[in-house]
C-alpha cells in the first residue's frame, strides 16, 4: 500500500475517497455505498487522467 496515498475522505456509510499513485500521480475517486463501489481515474474537462505533479 506504499505506492497509494488516500488525500481525501468524506462520509461514514456514503464514502467518497480520492487517491494518488505515487508513481505516476494519477489520481483516483473511490466510491462506496454499503455493499457496492467503485474506482475510476479522475478526468479533466478534456478526458485527460487528473496527475498531480
């Protein structure tokens, strides 16, 4: 779990997480509701993966 850094969180039941992988910056929105989630890149206006340099 070294590569993955959470930097965002919301909610207990409804979860909403952001994560970054540290190799290549791209970050993730993570999604969860009871039994069910759910993991995505995060896309700019253009349809480009979200990277934090």
């Amino acid at each position: 779990m070294d590569r993955f850094e959470k930097v965002y969180s919301q909610g207990i039941i409804d979860v909403t997480e952001i994560w970054v992988d540290k190799e290549t910056g791209v970050q993730y929105l993570f999604h969860r509701n009871g039994n069910a989630a759910g993991l995505a890149p995060l896309l700019d206006k253009d349809g480009k993966p979200v990277v934090t340099p």
